[in-house]
C-alpha cells in the first residue's frame, strides 16, 4: 500500500520505509504535541519481524512499541475533514525519538560501589549484635567469625538475587547498571535490599517475565542453602529451658515461612519438645525468605509485579497491586504497603516495546507456580502455626 509521507519531517520521514519493509501499513498518524508517529499495520501479529525493527530503528535514532488500542482510520486523510472510522482492537506500532542521555560522571558511576561497602559494614556490625548472645553461638564461639559468616551469607543471598536479573538481561541485550546495595539500621534491619537500575526497555512479555523471575529463584536457592546452614549451626535447647529463659529468647518477627520451616526440618535437628534458637546465619535465611515473599508479591514494578504484568494484562495487574496492598497492610508491612502505594499511583507499570504479543503458555503457568513459592516464603503468624 502507498502512503503519503510528505506530511512526516525531519528524522520521521526515514521511519516510513523501515517500517513498511516489516509490515503492511494501513495508516500514519503525526502526534506533533507528543512528537511521535503511529502505524495502524494489518499484520496480525508482531512478534517474529518486532526485533529486527527495532534494531534498524534504532540506526536511526529511533525507539517504536507496539500495542492493541482502538484507532480512528482516516479514510481521506489529505483532506481537512477527513473521513475517520473506528478500528476495535488495532495493532499500533508508535515510533519514537530515543532520548540521549547524558554521560555519567565518575562520582555517580562510582555510587554503587560506595553503597556495598557500606552495606557490608553495616550488615557486619548488625551481625557482630546478633552473635553478642551466647546461645546465638554455640557452633561458632567467635563473634567476629559468625558476624562474618552472617554477612557473606546475607550479602551473597541480595547479591545472587541481583546477579540473577543481570545474568537474564544479558542474556537478552538489556543493559542495566551494577546493583545499588540500600544500607539499612544495624540492630533492627541491617540492608533494606538492593536494585538494579535497566537502561533499556525490555523487547515483549516473554523477556519482562524471564528478567523478573530470574532474580527470586536466584535468591531463594541461596537462600535454602544457608537455611540449612545457619539451622546446623543454632542452638537447640528443650521447651523447658526455653519456658525459663522466657524474654531472653525473642521470636522471628511475623513468624516463620512454610519453606523456612521446611529447610529447618531436612537437618534432622528440630524433635519434639526441642526449640531451635536462630543463629544469626538462620536470621539471614528468615530475612531472604522474606525478601522473596515481597519481591513475588504480584504488585507495581515488583518483580511479582513485572509477571503479573506479562502474564495477564494490565488490568489484572492493577487489581492484583491493590490486593497486594491490602495484604501488606493486613500482615502488618506498613511501610512497604505505603512505598507500593504511592509509587503504583505515579508509575503504575513497565511496559514492554512489544505488547502485542502475549506470554507463552509455560511463562503462564510458571506465574501461578510464582505465585505459590510467595506463599510458602510469606512468614505465618506463630499464633496460627499448631507445631510452634
């Protein structure tokens, strides 16, 4: 089909050929307040040709997505009144301007850097405070070596974490920065996590939902792993001489989780009428678990956030982020429930270039398992646990 183009300037003029090489346009619409340009294709899908646009797009200077929308057809659109009719349920390709971005100083190249280390020290000194107890170490009597052992091990479970959403961007050409490690109050809660900042868009639904779950299941075999550990080296006394030590021995804040409990059990260690009192290690384990429930919680940018976004639209998204909400405030995460509040009101989503395309039907099915592993990490209430 021949479109007239006369009416595209500047770098716009060049985007028309490239893109009817991919598809077969129908129409071309000029947004001049938001300065792009859409292409109502009669192509019935994106995916296969979506790529290789995007790359010879990119030669130009330029950035396209794709999306379903409703699209008023000019039918006459050279002239002033032109007729319009409606199209239900269109593909819209709208192309894009790339922004350029300013190069980063060595002071701000430099931040993460600064951060882990502060991190570490931080989470050191939480762990020399929690290995102050003597039953915190019966296994490992040096303080400074368990404190040690505390940081590798929670360090290590944030940082395969990260490493796991870097190692799935990679993989798909998606470039992001280095993890910022968030240092946190030594004493009641040593790091508040760590994040990657991406500097690219991802392609369509099924990179969205590889990057996202890449990290949690990262996290979370690191995570059983020094459960495991850190339950061999705890304390194991009877319930009497728990009864007598009273104040002396804290419970887990919000409980335990169904899997923490699980990874302790496989030791072999915990019998009846026997409590196990968390080394500092195990406290690690507890606070990866609890990262994993909350990162999987299907809400905003959230990683959960991120496949519920992929695998059932965005209006499944924006319900299941207010049941999130909702679950955060009744399990008693104020802070967290008011962070995913506020910033679901200003950037609700992350979209994909492609949105056309839906996830494939093992991503799908992988969401609901997603789904499961956040309920068996979410920490239970010891008053509704009938083995505490």
């Amino acid at each position: 089909m021949l479109v007239a183009t006369t009416f595209l300037s500047g770098g716009y003029s060049r985007v028309v050929p490239i893109l009817s090489s991919f598809f077969t346009v129908k129409d071309i619409q000029l947004n001049v307040r938001e300065d792009y340009v859409e292409f109502l294709i009669a192509d019935a899908e994106v995916k296969e040709k979506f790529p290789s646009l995007l790359k010879e797009l990119g030669k130009v200077g330029m950035i396209a997505t794709a999306k379903r929308s409703n699209y008023f057809w000019r039918l006459m659109p050279t002239l002033s009144s032109a007729i319009r009719l409606p199209i239900q349920d269109g593909i819209i390709i709208s192309v894009f301007k790339m922004q350029k971005k300013k190069p980063k100083s060595r002071y701000r190249q430099s931040i993460p850097f600064f951060l882990f280390i502060a991190a570490v020290s931080l989470v050191f000194v939480d762990g020399i405070i929690r290995s102050d107890s003597p039953l915190a170490r019966t296994q490992l009597q040096d303080p400074v070596f368990l404190a040690a052992i505390y940081t590798v091990s929670l360090i290590g479970i944030l940082g395969i974490h990260e490493l796991g959403h870097v190692i799935a961007n990679r993989k798909y050409g998606i470039k992001a920065s280095w993890p910022y490690f968030i240092p946190g109050i030594p004493g009641i809660l040593p790091t508040f996590g760590a994040l990657i900042v991406l500097r690219a868009n991802m392609t369509n639904r099924n990179v969205m939902f590889d990057v996202g779950i890449a990290g949690p299941i990262a996290g979370l075999i690191v995570t059983m792993i020094v459960s495991i550990y850190g339950s061999t080296i705890s304390t194991l006394i009877s319930a009497e001489e728990a009864q007598k030590l009273g104040d002396q021995l804290a419970p887990l804040p919000f409980g335990e989780s169904l899997l923490m409990i699980a990874t302790t059990h496989m030791t072999g260690m915990v019998t009846e009428g026997t409590v196990l009192v968390a080394s500092p290690v195990l406290f690690a384990a507890w606070l990866g678990f609890l990262i994993t429930f909350l990162n999987l919680m299907p809400a905003w940018q959230l990683d959960g956030g991120h496949l519920a976004r992929s695998a059932l639209g965005v209006r499944w998204h924006k319900i299941l982020t207010y049941v999130s909400i909702a679950i955060l405030f009744a399990r008693g995460f104020y802070p967290m429930a008011i962070l995913v509040l506020f910033f679901s009101m200003k950037s609700p989503e992350s979209a994909p270039l492609d949105d056309v395309t839906l996830l494939s039907p093992k991503r799908k099915a992988l969401f609901f398992v997603a789904l499961g592993i956040a309920v068996i990490c979410a920490p239970i209430p010891t008053s509704i646990m009938p083995w505490a």
